[in-house]
C-alpha cells in the first residue's frame, strides 16, 4: 500500500458517514484548487452505466488528441487506477507526494476515504492542466464528494436510474432521482440516457434545465453488447455535444476492467446493485454457465440477487468480502452453497464445476478473484 492506503487503513469511515459537503469544500477551497485549472468538465451521475460512459467517453476524447483526465470509482486493483490522465494510472509517488504535501488540510477537516481519494485527483489534476475532466460520481450525487460547490461550471449527465445504497439515499426511486440530481447546476445543460418515460417526465416536472433525452434506438445495431450499447451512446452524445461530431464508430474501444472480462472460462462482470443483476441476467440469459460466484455488501439484497442469478445457473456459490465491513457475513438457503473465503469459494467452484464460470456482483469481488486469476497458472 501506498502512504495514502496506510493512513485510512484503520479509518473505517462508513461506521460513521456524514453526508455532507462541508468537509470536502472547505478541504478544497483552503487547497487553493481553481476549476479553471481542469478544462471542460463532465460530471455523471447514475444507478448504472457510470463507470462504462466515462471510460467510453475518456477513451473517446484520447483518441481525438485531447488531455483528459478522469476519475472513476472503485477501482479493481489498485486505488491510482481512480486517477488517470492521459492513459495514465497517477503514481505511488506522485499520490505520496500530494497527500504528504496535504496531509494537514486532510487531517483538519477529517476527510473522509472517498473525499480524500477525490481531492489528491483534483490536485494532480490541475497539475496537469487537461482539455476535459471526466468525474464520475461514487454514491448518490448531492452529497457526494465530487459535487462540491468549488466546481459549478459543468455538464452534467445522467445514467440509467435505479435502486442503490438505500441505507444513505433511501428506498423511493423519486428520492434516489432527487439525489442524483443533486448535481445539477442552475445555468447546467443535461444529458440524460436512455430511462424508463416516468424518469424522463419527473425529472422534466423537477427542473427547467435544458435535458438532452437519449431514446433507446439510438444503441441499437451497435457494435457494443447490452447493456454497454447504451453507455456507448451516451458517450457518444457527450462527444457530440462538447465537439459538435459524431465519434468514429469504427473505432472499437475498450469495455473498463470486469465488464464482460473474460479470462479462460472465467467471465468477471461485476454489478453492484439489482438493476445491474437484472441487466446481468439479460446479457448472459443464453449462455450456459456451470456455476456462479456471487456477493454483496450488506446494503443490498442478497436473496432477491440470488434468485435472480439462478435463472442463468443452478449452482450459485455465495461467499463475502474480507476485511470489508459492509460486507454479509452469512447466508442460509438451502439451494446455494455459502463459503466464506472468496479464494476458498473460487477453488471450490473451479473443483466442482469444468465449464464456464460467472464472477458477479460486487466489483470488490472480481478484484479479488482477478488478482488471484493473475497469481495463479492453473486457473
């Protein structure tokens, strides 16, 4: 672990997680931090889709010779892998050399993991001066990190909506919208994916802003399998509205790591949330897998998850996530096997079964299940 990872290692900030933007903002506004210093920035917010727009859209910008940087979260293997600039992963050193700088204003204002990880990118960031800055939101959107009142003059997109982290954001998808939303500007244009009509209309009936609806038939016949064909076109109408063109759709670019990753006969496509196991379900409904490798962190539905998963395969192994303390710590049902230790559930899995196998749910999962695929020859 780098100097940063030490350092929140024992925090465990989620115990006690204030939703607000007081921390960060004043974190910030003392570090000296201008917007100006990050070009145009795109800020997208979402249930689903998030992290595949973004890296559709970074990509998209790097091929036409822009600076761009990005932040994403989670991230699979490494934290630098949140920061990136210009195909750039940030440095142990540059990250040590930026939160030693800063360590004060971190210590000061208690920021929290998540806060921390985003101001060392706005830092790094405007070292480096980008033409676009692509932030993707980590949990909900008002309150998130990301949104902080130091940065206003954006572009503001919307990904899929759904059910996600209600312990913080609330079980009322008008609730979990208006969370979202929260990201919005007043003088902000918005672009808004493919979502069901009620979305569209509520998020209409809430504010005045100029909305860029994107209708499903824009995604289809694209060289991209659902759901990413979506994402795809959302990029794509960002690329369109910051260039006023098109992308060339004869470039292929890249799905982020653990989507639709295939390494022998292990696939790793995480989805942290119900609408992305349905989505899950509908991408991979023809496809026989001989077993399933799942989980979830505890504020999610591991039964609703499972019965889901059980429509693609009729084993379905459950395990936990170590060291993680939002994760299930148990799981009774009848028709699956629970094995605590991830590494013991994929040696199980790989034991038993001799087809296919699907790694989903949490992305913390695949990470742990693709590092050990890297360690291991006989996988």
């Amino acid at each position: 672990m780098n100097k940063f990872e030490n350092y929140y290692a024992e925090k465990h900030e989620f115990k006690n997680l204030e939703l607000t933007l007081a921390r960060i903002d004043d974190a910030v506004n003392e570090s000296g931090f201008t917007q100006s210093t990050l070009g145009e920035i795109i800020h997208i917010a979402g249930t689903n889709g998030k992290g595949s727009t973004s890296y559709f859209l970074y990509q998209m910008l790097q091929n036409s010779g822009f600076k761009t940087a990005l932040f994403t979260s989670p991230h699979i293997l490494k934290i630098n892998e949140r920061i990136v600039f210009n195909n750039n992963e940030i440095s142990d050193d540059d990250m040590d050399m930026i939160f030693e700088k800063h360590k004060d204003i971190i210590i000061k204002y208690n920021l929290s993991y998540f806060e921390a990880v985003f101001f060392i990118a706005l830092i790094y960031f405007a070292q480096n001066n980008p033409d676009y800055t692509i932030l993707e939101t980590g949990l909900g959107g008002r309150y998130d990190a990301t949104n902080t009142s130091l940065i206003n003059d954006k572009l503001c997109v919307i990904t899929s909506m759904g059910y996600d982290h209600a312990a913080y954001l609330g079980n009322n998808i008008y609730s979990i919208i208006n969370e979202k939303l929260g990201i919005v500007r007043e003088n902000s244009n918005i672009i808004l994916a493919y979502n069901k009509p009620y979305v569209y209309n509520y998020i209409k009936s809430k504010i005045n802003n100029s909305i860029d609806f994107i209708d499903k038939s824009e995604s289809e016949n694209s060289s991209y399998p659902y759901p990413y064909s979506e994402n795809f076109s959302t990029a794509n109408r960002i690329y369109k509205t910051l260039l006023n063109k098109e992308f060339d759709k004869n470039i292929l670019l890249q799905l982020p790591p653990c989507r639709m990753e295939q390494s022998g006969r292990i696939v790793l496509d995480g989805s942290h949330n119900m609408q992305g196991i349905l989505k899950i379900r509908n991408t991979w409904k023809k496809y026989n897998f001989d077993a399933i490798l799942t989980t979830v962190t505890n504020d999610r539905d591991i039964k609703n998850t499972v019965e889901i998963l059980k429509t693609i395969s009729n084993n379905i192994v459950v395990t936990t996530l170590p060291e993680n303390i939002r994760s299930i710590d148990s799981f009774n049902d009848d028709s699956v096997k629970f094995i605590s230790s991830p590494l013991e559930a994929f040696d199980f899995i790989l034991k038993e079964y001799k087809s296919n196998i699907l790694v989903t749910g949490s992305f913390y999962l695949c990470a742990i299940i693709k590092e050990y695929i890297k360690r291991c020859s006989n996988v």
